[in-house]
C-alpha cells in the first residue's frame, strides 16, 4: 500500500467558538467549508498550552509543556525531541514546512527535511518570562492593548507579507511535488500567522462583515475586580490601565479578526486549487495553535483556559475517518499520534513518553474516555497552572488561586465558578485527584523557574560582542534554479513541466 501525502494546515490564534462543526455559518469561508464537508470535525479540541511556542512544540511532539519543556515564547524546543516530521520521514516522507512554527533555539528543522520561509518571530530567549519578578511588563514585546485601539483596514502589513509569501512558497511547492522528481511520499505543513492580531486587514474583507452581527462579544466587560486571579495578571500584563476601549473599536477589531479568517480562506484555497490542479491525493488536516478571546469579559488574545482562548478548530479528510462531527474533547497533542498512524509510521520507541492518542478511531464513531489536560507556564502567570477537560466539565488548577470547576454544557460561557458549591464537591474531588496524579505543581513550577533563570543569563552573554542569532535563513541553491550551463535545456523543461509533454 502506497503511504499517503500528508497536507497541514496550522493557522494562529483561531478561536475554536467558530468552528461549531466547520466554520460558522456567517464565516465568509468557502474553502474551509468545503474542506469541512469531507472531514471529521472536532468541536472540542483544545491547545495544549494557550500561547504560540509552547502550543506548537507540543502539537508537533504529542508533549505537554512540561515534558518538552517548552513553557514559554522564548524556550528552547530541544533537538532531541522527535517530532510528526521525524517520525514521517524516518517512515520515509519528504518533510517541508512553509511558514511559522515558532522555533526557538539552534535548531530551526524539528525534523523538517526542507524549510521554505524564515519565521516571524525571534528565535533567541529575549522573550523569557521571570518569576522572580512577578507583575513586571516587559513593553517591548508584551501584549498591551494597542491591536484593539488601531484595528482598522491596511493593504500591507508585516503579517499580511508574512503569509502571502508563506502562501506563495507552499503553492510553489506543491506544484514542484507533483513533478515527481522524488518518489517518496510527502508531508507539507503551512503555517500562516494570520488571524493573530494585530487586527488589520485588507478592505477587500473587511468589506465581508460591514452587516455582521457578531461584532460585540456575547459576554461584556467585566470590572477588574470581578475577574478571576489569572484573569486581573492578564489584564495587567496587556497594560490595560493605559487605554480606553470604546464599543466601536471592539467592533473594528472583531471585525478585522474575522476578515483575516476570510484573507486565510483564500490563501488555504490557493494551496488546494494547486493540490488539485496538480492532481494530487493528500490527506489534509486543518488546525490552529490556540484561540482568542476576543474581547469576551473585556479579555483579549490568548493565555487562558477559557473556551474562546484555549479551544481550536481541528478537521482531518483522510480515508477510513468518516466526515461528520465528533464531540468528544480532544487535544492538540493527539496530531502527532493522529498523522503517524494515518501514514503507517511507526512511534513504538517513544510511545511510552507521548502523551497525545490517535483520533483515528473517533473517526471511525470511537469514544475518548481520557481527560484533556492543559498547561501554562508564560506570560502572565506567576506559577503554571493546569487544567483537565472531562466530559462536560472543566477544572483549572493553581496553587496561588482558588480552584474553578465549570459545567459547560450548562454554562457554555463559564459565568460560574462550581468549585465551592457542595452539590458538586464529589465531582471537584475526583477531577483534583486526576490532577494530582498527573502533577506535582510544586516540581513544575521548580523547574519553569530554573529554565527561566538559565535563559536569563545565558541570552544576556550571547547579547554582548558578536551576536550570532539563530533565526532561519532559508537556503535558496540559485545554480540549480531554472536554467543554468550544466543542464541540458531540453532535458530540463520537459522535467519541470506537469504535465509531461506527449
């Protein structure tokens, strides 16, 4: 049996709210909607840390942050932690990714044998968290609340050339894939920016949503003081004392996030119609690395466990996963397990330490019965905190707040905290246990700090003198591009071309 092409799709800070079962239908998205229609759908999907480093290395390794050690933006994503990309191309895949990732350290391939673009974000540790110093901004690349107040419409932007080259490069490569230079079988991952704020997007749709009727969040502002602990650092790391938000720059900035979502259907379409085009067969996963709140009780961007911060979208069309929707919770850290067992490629030697599970069977009307966890130990925290989803329930954990217990099928918009209600202590009891068993917060917040301090003064000494930074320069080989004197020109074009001439 040939091993199937494999085609990724990962977006940034896509709030999974809007992915009831594909995209909404007020979502101008007719790519993502079509692709919704092939695929099993999770409803329920949840990052594995609410923020883009940790969320990526762990959707690429099926590790929890505190097993890659990836807590933050700025930790190093070790070289010996195999990832979907080492395992698929030791099974013999090509690998190449187009786009974010959001590496950090010296190594910048996880695997991928080709990468076509360079990141957008910095590779080095300038943005490590410090413990020491709780309540600390630091300005320079903290979030504040400046993507709000300036959303608006841009034709260019630093993320639109981002994405249109991330976009242009994945559909080059398709096209070259379906040359057949190389027999193996292939496994592309694109990665757009998009729609992580800044919320700037070009009038073409911007124009989409002049009539929408979702510009205001379901569940207004909240006075500081009724928010919960985690909720007030983050609203203090975002520097929201310095600005006043008014309603018609929620409306300016939702607005936006949503034409960004139509901006990335078009680029995904590009990609496809080159897939087909190119008449090529891949398995297409479709995914994002974490949410945003998008103004829901006057939060904004990531960082929490709420539904609009830490649920995602996540879609598979692949053959023996019947397209329709399955509810059960499931996690970011179950992509890895997923693609290798879509592609036959074998995970035995490491199975022991991943965490994630294939969703393979759910596909096929199997039943999750293992809770979700999640953590985060970045910005905006003092001490990481942990969370389970179990059934209906969710159950954050830290040891500087008190506990929250939600039912959200209840209480979808998590208004009300259950921990503290006696008709519901047997279920806080079983979840704390759960946690208990799967953490020791004390070990992990040790070990968050250790790192941090490491970093601190490793990226301090690398700053002084020559400063030899690990961002990716992509290797273009211009002797081998196009037509050059040691190619017979007639052998060329007919090997480039596809079809092949009669």
């Amino acid at each position: 049996m040939t091993a199937p092409n494999i085609l990724i799709f990962m977006v940034d800070q896509l709030n999974g709210t809007f992915f009831p079962d594909g995209p909404a239908e007020w979502l101008h998205a007719p790519n993502l909607r079509a692709l919704a229609e092939r695929s099993t759908r999770f409803a329920n999907t949840y990052s594995a840390s609410p923020l883009c480093a940790p969320g990526r290395a762990s959707f690429m390794s099926g590790l929890l942050p505190s097993r890659s050690r990836v807590y933050d933006n700025a930790a190093e994503f070790t070289a010996d932690i195999p990832t979907y990309a080492h395992h698929l191309r030791r099974a013999g895949y090509q690998t190449c990714l187009s786009g974010k990732m959001h590496f950090v350290g010296p190594d910048q391939l996880h695997g991928f044998e080709e990468r076509l673009t360079t990141d957008i974000y910095p590779a080095d540790f300038g943005w490590t968290p410090d413990y020491r110093k709780p309540g600390e901004r630091i300005d320079w690349w903290y979030h504040n609340m400046g993507s709000v107040t300036g959303a608006g419409v841009a034709e260019i932007s630093n993320q639109m050339e981002y994405d249109d080259e991330v976009a242009y490069n994945a559909t080059r490569k398709v096209y070259d894939l379906a040359r057949g230079h190389d027999a193996r079988p292939w496994c592309l991952t694109v990665s757009f920016t998009h729609p992580h704020d800044p919320y700037v997007a070009r009038k073409k749709y911007w124009d989409l949503y002049e009539e929408c009727d979702h510009l205001l969040p379901e569940v207004p502002a909240m006075a500081y003081e009724a928010h919960d602990a985690h909720s007030r650092r983050i609203f203090d790391a975002n520097d929201w004392r310095s600005y006043d938000i008014s309603q018609e720059q929620i409306r300016r900035a939702r607005r936006a996030y949503f034409a960004n979502i139509s901006y990335l259907d078009d680029k995904i379409g590009e990609v496809m119609a080159a897939l087909e085009a190119s008449r090529q067969e891949a398995i297409i996963l479709f995914v994002s690395d974490h949410g945003d709140m998008l103004g829901e009780r006057g939060l904004w961007y990531k960082m929490s466990f709420y539904e609009g911060s830490a649920r995602v979208p996540l879609m598979i069309s692949a053959p023996g996963m019947a397209p329709g929707l399955v509810t059960d919770p499931v996690s970011t850290i179950d992509v890895c397990p997923t693609l290798c067992d879509l592609a036959g490629a074998d995970m035995s030697e490491v199975a022991p330490w991943v965490e994630g599970q294939s969703l393979v069977s759910l596909g096929q009307g199997g039943k999750r019965e293992a809770p979700v966890a999640m953590e985060y130990a970045a910005e905006a925290s003092y001490a990481p905190l942990v969370s389970l989803r179990y059934g209906k329930w969710k159950y954050n954990r830290c040891a500087l707040d008190p506990d929250q217990l939600f039912d959200l099928e209840a209480d979808p918009y998590e208004l009300t905290n259950l921990a503290q209600d006696p008709a519901h202590a047997g279920t806080l009891a079983s979840l704390r246990a759960k946690a208990d068993a799967r953490w020791d917060l004390d070990r992990f917040d040790a070990e968050v700090r250790e790192s941090q301090a490491r970093r601190w003064v490793v990226y301090e000494a690398l700053r002084k003198g020559g400063y030899y930074p690990w961002d990716y320069q992509p290797l273009q080989k211009a002797s081998e591009r196009y037509m050059r004197n040691h190619m017979d020109l007639n052998v060329l074009e007919e090997s480039q071309r596809f079809p092949r001439g009669e």
